[in-house]
C-alpha cells in the first residue's frame, strides 16, 4: 500500500467514510442545516461572552468542525464555540491584556492554539486519565460557578450598561454603581428576545404532540435562538433602534479567516499557559462526557486518546483562524443527534456552511442587538447551575458537598481559574484525610455460624484473652502509623488480652510504611507479651508479607480464614 | 482545690511527681549524670554543624531539657541538640543570611521559636497527624540523605580546608578545589578522635562479657565522644597545637543565657516560616518514634498531643534562651534508657547540671578542636544511612523505592527542604495514582463451592451470558470514570452478555463521583441492553446506594451473595 494511502487509514474519517451510504448522506445534511442555523447566533454570542470580535465567532464555527470531523471518533459530538471555554477565555486575556484589545485578542487565540497544543502532547503521552483528577462534584460546582459568572456578566448588555469584573463581587458592585444608567429601550429588547427563547422550549410538550417529523419537533423546541435573533433584528433595523442607542453587533468584515499565528512575547506565552492548560482539560472533560453519553446510545465506543487528538487539532485550527478555544457545545450536540446526525460528515457540511455564512452573510448581522445574544447566553447557562445537586450530596456525601461549596463559592468569589485549583485540591485532601482515617471494628462471631461481625452493630461471641479486629481500608503511609497505635492503645485497654487477630479481607495493598507498622506493632505488642496474629490476607498482600520477612517474624501466625484463627487461639 | 494547683495538675510531671520514691531519684541521677558527659562533646558538634556559636549548643542543652521534663509524657526521652534539626537550621538560616552572622543567628533562634509555636498550635488543633504525610520511606531518603550531606560538610573541619555547599554538588566542587590546602596536622587530629570514637563500639562486646553492672557498660560503650573530647583537647593543650594551625572551640563566654527574642524583620519571618515548619515535622517525628519505642518496652503509653506540646514548649525555650532548635536524640536517648532513668526527672537533672558546667566550666572547653567535634558528627550520622533499604524497597515497592530515591537525590542534589518537598508530593501522587488504578478480575465459580476467584488464576467456572467481575479497590473520583469505561468495554467486548454482575466485597467507600459513574454505566449498559447488577455489597456502601436512589435506578438486582447472584440469573 502506498505510503500516503496508509497515513489516511490512520485518519478515524478513513472507517466511516470507506461504509459511507446515501441514507448517511440525508441525515447528515439536514443535521448540519439545523446544527448551522444554530451556530450563527450561538457564535456571535460566544464571541461577545468571550470578549472577541464577532467574526471570530463564525471563525471558530468553520474549520474546528472540519478537523474534529476527520480527527475524532464520535458521530454526533458538535465541536465549536461553547459557554464555558469562552468564560476562561475572556478571563484569562482579560488578566494577561491589562486594557490593552489587541493584547487581548492575541492572548485569547495564543490560548486556543496552546491549548490545542496541549491536547495533541496528552493524545500522544495517553494522559487522557489525567481528567480523572476533576471529581464529579468539582466539575458540578466550577459549572454552576461559571453559569453564575456568564450570567452576571452578561447583565450589563441586558441593562445597556457598563459593568465589568471577574466575580460577582466586581459584578455586583459595577452593576450597582451604573444601575441608574439603565437603558430601558435595551431591557426591552432584551426582554422580547428572552420571551422568543423561552416560548418554543414550553411548546415542546405540544410540539411533539403534533404530528411532525421527530427532527423538525427538536428543531423547532430549540429554535429559540434563531427565532430571537431574527425577531429582534427585523425589528431593529425597521424601527432603526440601534440610532437610538441600542447596542448591535455592528460591521463584520466578510470572508475567510487568515491563517495566522498570535504574536506574543516569550513572557506573555508563558502567561498564556496556565489558561491554556485549564481550557485543555475543561474543554476535554466536557467534550468527552458528551460524547460518551451519546455513544452510549448507539453501542458504539468513544476512544479517549483519539478524542484527545480530534478536540487538541480543532483548538490548534481555531487558533490559527484567529479565533478562541472550542470544545463539544452541549446543545448542538443534542440537536445534532435528534436531527439524525449519523457521521462526523455533519461536522463537516456544517463546518463548509458557515465559510459560505461568512462569505456572502455577514451584513446580515449588523442590526443583530448584543442584547439578543447576551440573553441567548443567558438562558443557555442557567439550566447549568445545580443548587439541588449541593442540598443532594449534603445528604449522602459532605465532602464532596464541601468540595463542591468551595469550587462554587471560589469561583463566584474569586475567579474561574482560583475555584477549579481549590477545589482539586480540596477534594484530593480530603480522599487522602479519608483514606486516612479508616472504618475500624472489633468483631465477633455470629453463633451457630462461621462469620464475624462488628460487636457494636451485631449480637456476637468473643473471648476474653483474644481481641479480634477488622480494618477496611487498605494500608498506606497516610494510615499506618494512627492505626499502629489505634491497634495498640486497643490491645493494652484489655489487659487481660494475650492474643490480636487481624482480619485482613479488606486489606487489598500494603506499601512499605504499612510494612514498617506492622513489624512495630509486632514488636510492641510482643514486649507487652501479646502475640500478632493475621486471617484472611489476600494473595498480594500475602506476596508482600513473604517477600519482606514480615511473616517470619510475626510473634503469631497467618490464619486461612478468621474462624480457623479463632479456633486456633480460643 | 485552690486554681493554681488545678492548673498544676495538668502537667504530665504531676504524675510521675506524686509518686516519686528513692530508687526513681538514684535511677535517675545515674542517668542523669551519664547524659551531661555525653551531652558536652554533642552540644558542642551540634552547634558547630548549626554554624551556630558554641555556647548555643550549651544553651540547647539546659531549658529544653528542664521544660520537656516537666510538660513531655516520654519517661526516657533525652531532648536537646540533633543532627537533623542541626543541619536543617545551618541550610535554611545560611540561605536567609546570606553571608551576614548577625541575621544567621537571629534566623536560627527565629526559627526554633516558631517551630516550638507551630507545634504548640498543633498540639491545640490535635494536629499530630499531618507528620502522617510522611511516608517511612520518604523519611528513610531524607534521613539517609541528610546524613550524607552532614558527613560531606564536615570534611572541612577533618581535613582543616575552607568549603561550603548546601548540596553535595557545591560541597564537591568546593572541597576538590580547596583540597590542595589540607592541613596534615588537623587530618592526623581527626584519624586520633575517629580511633577513640569507633574503639569503645569495637569493645562493646568485651565489655558486655565483663562484669560490670549493665548501665556502666552501655555508657563505657558509647563514651567514644566523651574519650576523643578529653585525648585531643590534652594533646592540643600539652603540644600548643593551635598555635600551629590546629582550629579549636575558643573562648567560650560562661554564665547563664540571657532570655531574649531574635531581632528579625517581618519579611525575615517570613522567610523562617517554611524552614520552621519543617523543623517542627521532622523533629516531631524523630522525637516520636523514639519515645513510642522505649514507651513500649516497659508496656507506657505516649500521648501524642501531650509530645507536640512537650516539644513545642522545649523549641520555644530553646528559642527565648538564644539558641537553635532540638528534638529527642537517638544516641542519648538509649544510653539513658539503658543507664535505668526511671522519669523525666533524668532530663531535669541533665538541664540543671548543663546550667552548672555552663556557669563554672566552659573554659575547659577552650581548647577543643573542631576536628574532633567534626569526627564525633560525621560517626554519629554515618549509621543513618540506609543503602539496604534502598535495594529491600526496590525488590518489594517500586513506588516506595522511587519516593525514597527521589527524596534523597532531591537532598543531595538540590537541598534538605526541597528534597523532602519532592518525597511529600511524589509518594502521595503514587498513592493516587496506584488507587486510580485499581485490580480488576473476572471471576469463576470453583467447582463444587460458594467460593468465587480470578479465571486466570484458577480453574472456574462461568457462563457466556453472564459477567462477574470483582474491583479491589473503593471506588472515588480518581478510578470511577476509567473504571466505568474498563467495565463497559469488557462487556461491549462480549456481545452474547446480558448481565454485568459487580463483586463489590472490597469496596469500602464510594464517592459522588462513583455514584455518578455507576448511574452513567447503568444507563449505558441499560441503552445497550445488558443488566447491571451487585453483589456483596458492605453496610455502610448499601446505605448511600439507598440514600443517592441508585438502588432503585439499578436495571439488575443487588445480591446478597455473589452466589446467590449467579444462581439467580443462571
């Protein structure tokens, strides 16, 4: 096989593209109509929440979606501008730029294309698990934070005031400080295109009542954003509000983006890092979550160092169009799927779409009113916010409640970066403390029986020279040296006891320090004249046990089971 | 009862006070006198390793010991100048100085002041655990490496050359481009104070054989300092050999320390702020084990709170008396163990008599040499580093071994605090990283049995329609979302499977983010048309599955047994 033929059958496209069919075909281009009418609003509006041009909205919408679809394995996921990743972009150029727009401008796409970057490294060290360090709660309490964060700040564009900061307590007090300034013309307008949002997601229940195509019913359930942005824009440039001070989109200059790199100094790219790093990993925890709750639909699998590559090349593509960083958006990935999206073809078509919306377009979307996009913001990121999840996890889980309270209250407190790093290490502080303090209980046996159980919860036999003890958790350096002397403080408040049975059935590791533990505690215990004896040791553990001496020197001995211990000693 | 003798109650040494008899006094006497002897020579080396005065050495040696003997709970304990507290204040006072001697000294009492506060607040907050993130085999690396580079930075003084380093790349470079200036008179000193230090070790078992009570044989055994001390310092008095070059103690100024507080800028407490921290951990530490050792031969309990204060309140003592920080010494503590000290009333003794040889005999120490102090320095350390470890962890615990290999190249290579920092955060890391990576094994029916094993140890059986796998790890946000995809992929693997049956009897937590991940891979077994079901499942783990609702969500069933399981979907 020729070279060249075998590098395109590494291209995750080669699979599809080889079984492509006519049926594949229809679905795909509708999809990618729908998934298009969708991207335009959704691009502008992103563009303005991440503080970039407007343009550059559409850029992001063009060849990221194009790369994505030769690159990444899942058939549904739309790649493009989205909430969040647009949130870090205009917080971190914000902090790098200083004031300064053309800064800001190349510090957001310097960002897209490391991150990108970054992605692609991961893809090819297969450190995709290194996404495992963000805990469901985490991730819950940094997007309600962020949904909190977009929603306040796009308050100002709903007002037609001037109010900027990077947390509700900048927000909050901004907005005060120029409420009198209120523009009622643009809360009007505002509010008109939040009714135009809201109305066809409570005519759903109808919609689907009615006897539509099952693509058309989704559509038109999420046509909001489309339906608001040719409402109020007809009504704009009839009535010439924007003459009379409402704020527009303005001139977009037409055509394709080109292709460029950010011109940043060496200081200002290793600004850029830390943002990238987290765009990389935020934009691929939500990406992946997307992707595999649709391919479980399917029965198909998503593979995450492929996915890795797909969203790191459609950052690097998003970069180098100028533009901000991409991840999979979550309410075109949803309609996509429901229009019948079958391959990454609909990332393409619609990828090819908005060149052409670029192309010939763009003076259709002078008169779009920002306040339009910002309520479409808006409205998008509300349903992001859990406060039941917090009351939930209070019930069953503190702390991962706490872990969750301190990512929100970082990031509506302190910035979007700040409440993620508190929170990943607060929750992997408190799995270690966790792990650290572990389930300790004495046990006895159920009469008639060979099983033991805890003498506090059951009704159960034990001897007066023997103390019989379950630890569940495996040991490590964290709980060695407290439950050495948790076991011997135990021991000597019996001084009638002679014998210590340990039951190991949930013990599933031991490292070196544990070891070290065990043979003090042997040695304590056998200058006090009691013996250590062990029951139902796993096979590893009991590898490591021979291997370090440990079961030689052992003042008693290893018992199969806990019964043949008890037997033994009783 | 009057307040003041309430108050009085709460001190540890109104316990051992109360029942004081005449055999404690002449045990403790004994041992007290045996102490001072030892406590001279080190007090002396100590401080000259601490790049501190002299006289310091003496001061370190008086209040801490009288203040640990009423407020520590350790019976045998001999607090007061180390090797490691030593070193660790020489290269943190040296790099805030900065070549001034005025700030190194006032650094270093900082230093021991704060590290004394610092665990006194520990002590308030029941902080001891925290020395739990200090796994035995970081400490091993830390301790081995420090004595290396202790030994290393006392070749100066054996070889009467000028060279220092914090690390044993500047020490090397240093001491090889200096080398050409050795001072033969000072080597051959050094071989003389070497030869009566290793010669009473060599004796050690001739005298055992010899019938001399126990205590006089411990002491004889270890009065290699006490000899070296009294053979050079005559030799140099009788031939004037510092008149030749030879560096000696000097004039040391007599009388009792004047309390006082170092003279320090705010900024400069910072910067003594870490070095503290570390101080207080790692004297904790060592103070700790040892005292927990002897505390179980003679069947005492030690409270750990009640040590943080005792240390804490010996530290700052030592601090307000001008001189650096101390913990509980090894060699000390034994020979005043074996010489039969009864109660802490050992250490006030050893203090007061410190204060006498402090007030009547400091200029017998005139004409000491710092070679012989080197000497007793360098022998004492050498039996600190564990090369066998090192290889015993390589064949056990790689993780153990790399955590210890990298806390001791970090000490050697770069420097103490860093090279601890570098074992904290690696041995934890691959504590998480292990954990993330749990064992996963399919299980099998054992023919004829209940019992459930590994198909790829054992011979089993089991059924194409049916999955059991068991997880040997709790499940938490580090190992749930690979664990979730591991376990569908094996299914997705198996097309004829309709059950996933999960063996939970070593999961002693989960997490929310676990939870999350079983409700996702319910729901996409679920859309894929496979049952998820458990079996085992411990109390406190069934508990959240009700609360969180997962139990009713199941698609499967949850089992009692994995049996019971097996017999029911069979």
């Amino acid at each position: 096989m020729p070279r060249a033929l075998r590098l395109l059958r590494w291209l995750p496209a080669s699979d599809w593209l080889a079984r492509y069919s006519k049926d594949d075909a229809t679905g795909d281009a509708i999809a990618a109509l729908i998934v298009t009418l969708l991207l335009v609003p959704q691009g502008l509006a992103y563009a303005l929440l991440a503080g970039m041009p407007p343009e550059t909205g559409l850029y992001a919408s063009m060849l990221p979606l194009i790369v994505y679809g030769l690159f990444g394995t899942s058939r549904a996921l739309s790649v493009g501008p989205a909430a969040l990743t647009s949130l870090i972009t205009a917080s971190a150029a914000g902090a790098i730029a200083a004031g300064d727009p053309e800064r800001f401008l190349h510090a957001a796409i310097g960002m897209a294309l490391l991150s990108g970057l970054i992605l692609v490294v991961m893809a090819a060290l297969r450190m995709g698990w290194l996404t495992n360090l963000l805990s469901h709660p985490v991730i819950l309490g940094f997007v309600s934070g962020c949904a909190i964060v977009i929603a306040a700040s796009q308050l100002r564009h709903l007002l037609g005031i001037d109010a900027h900061g990077e947390n509700l307590i900048q927000l909050g007090f901004n907005l005060f400080s120029h409420l009198n300034e209120t523009h009622w013309l643009t809360v009007a307008i505002a509010t008109l295109a939040i009714i135009c949002l809201v109305l066809p997601k409570k005519l759903a229940g109808a919609l689907k009542r009615a006897s539509l195509p099952h693509w058309l019913a989704a559509f038109l359930s999420k046509s909001g954003p489309v339906l608001a942005m040719l409402v109020t824009t007809v009504l704009c440039l009839l009535l010439q509000l924007d003459q009379q001070g409402l704020a527009v989109v303005g001139t977009i200059p037409g055509g394709l983006p080109q292709p460029a790199l950010p011109r940043l100094s060496q200081d200002e790219w290793q600004q850029v890092l830390m943002p990238a790093l987290l765009l990389a990993l935020i934009g691929f925890v939500e990406s992946i979550s997307l992707a595999q709750a649709l391919a479980a639909k399917r029965r198909e699998r998503i593979n995450a160092n492929r996915e890795l590559l797909g969203l790191g090349l459609a950052n690097m593509a998003s970069g180098v169009s100028g533009s901000f960083a991409v991840t999979g958006s979550f309410s075109r990935t949803t309609v996509s799927f429901d229009a019948g999206a079958r391959t990454p073809m609909t990332g393409l078509l619609a990828g090819l779409a908005m060149g052409g919306v670029a192309l010939w377009f763009t003076g259709g979307f002078t008169h779009v009113p920002q306040a339009t996009l910002a309520a479409i913001i808006v409205m998008s990121v509300i349903s992001l916010i859990e406060w039941r999840e917090l009351k939930h996890l209070w019930e069953f889980s503190r702390p991962d409640c706490l872990a969750m309270a301190a990512t929100l209250a970082g990031v509506l407190l302190i910035n979007v970066q700040t409440g993620l790093l508190i929170g990943v290490v607060l929750s992997l502080g408190l799995f270690l403390w966790r792990t650290s303090q572990p389930h300790v209980a004495e046990v006895g046996l159920v009469p008639g029986t060979h099983h033991f159980r805890n003498i506090d919860r059951h009704d159960v036999e034990r001897q007066a020279h023997l103390l019989s003890i379950r630890v569940d958790e495996s040991l490590w350096f964290g709980n060695a040296r407290s439950l050495e002397d948790l076991l011997y403080d135990r021991t000597m408040a019996r001084p009638e006891v002679r014998h210590l049975v340990l039951m190991c059935s949930a013990i599933n590791h031991l490292d070196a320090s544990a070891v070290e533990s065990l043979q003090s505690l042997n040695a304590r215990l056998d200058a006090a004249g009691v013996q250590l004896h062990l029951s139902e040791v796993k096979g590893p553990v009991m590898d490591l046990l021979k291997k370090t001496g440990l079961e030689s020197e052992l003042s008693g001995q290893i018992f199969l089971s806990h019964y043949l211990a008890v037997e033994a000693l009783g």
